[in-house]
C-alpha cells in the first residue's frame, strides 16, 4: 500500500473490456464528454456494482514516453470524499510486470480552478512555453485545439520514477 495515498473505503480497479458500455454510460450521465482515444487503460470505483468515478489514460504514440490522463470524474453525490485523489494515487503506483512505473510521464489538462488539486497530486504545472514545446506533437495539437475552446486550460504534468 502506498503511504502517501488517501485513506479511503473505496478501491481503485483497472477497467476491463466488458465495462466498456458502463464507463461510457457513466460519463453520459455525468454530462461529460470523454472518449477512448487509443492504447487507453480507465480505472473505475464502483459502489454495488454502479461506477461512481472514471478516469482514462491513454497512451501517445509511443507509450513509454508520455500518457495522457482525462476524462477524470466522480460522480455528483460522490463528490468531496477524496475519490479522485484515491485515482490518481493507483495510477501513479502503478506497476508492470518488471515492477516498473507503467506511466512514466502523465500529462493532463485541466482548468486552472483546479491547479491545486493537482499540485497536491504529485503533478506541476507544466504550462510554459518551452514545457509545452516539450510535448509529443500529438498533446500538443490537442492541448491547442481543446485551449480554442476552453482559455483558462493549464497542462499538469507527474513525472514517476521507479
């Protein structure tokens, strides 16, 4: 168990296949839209079997360089009880078979309202010029076209290290 993750009745699963439809329901109701973007992993919380909060990772083209984390939500009534904090924390401990950090670099954007959540998430604000710059292409290009919609969008990047 890792020391620095929240204390909470709840558990953090990795998604599989067959919860496809549900987490896509879930999001539906939640009035968010997220989508599978490719080489994606989602963790859920479930509470009798109900998803109550969604997260989806996805890899860039190449997935030992940088992931994108979106599509973060908890449900409405569930809201205040430090699920999301509890989901980030799975993802960042994550490991693979060789007991390595599966996601090296997670990226993120989100509005600036919600810098210090995720400053006290393990992630920094990674919103310069020359941070950006660093980015795989594709972030990029989709940090420009999501920002023509939304201008208060910061990037967050969590660097995790075996």
């Amino acid at each position: 168990m890792n020391p620095d993750a929240p204390v909470s009745p709840y558990t953090v699963i990795k998604a599989v296949k067959t919860d496809k439809k549900d987490i896509l329901r879930f999001y539906k109701n939640q009035q968010y839209a997220a989508s599978f973007i490719g080489h994606d992993q989602c963790y859920i919380v479930k509470i009798d079997q109900c998803i109550i909060a969604s997260v989806i990772i996805s890899a860039g083209q190449n997935p030992e360089d940088f992931w994108l984390l979106h599509g973060l939500v908890t449900d409405t009534a569930q809201r205040g009880k430090n699920i999301a904090s509890l989901m980030l924390h799975a993802i960042i401990s994550d490991k693979n078979e060789r007991k390595k950090a599966r996601y090296k670099n997670i990226v993120c954007f989100a509005d600036q309202g919600l810098q210090a959540f995720y400053l006290s998430n393990h992630f920094i604000c990674y919103n310069t010029r020359d941070d950006i710059a660093q980015l795989p292409i594709e972030f990029k290009q989709r940090l420009m076209r999501y920002r023509e919609k939304q201008k208060n969008l910061h990037c967050f990047r969590c660097s995790v290290s075996d």
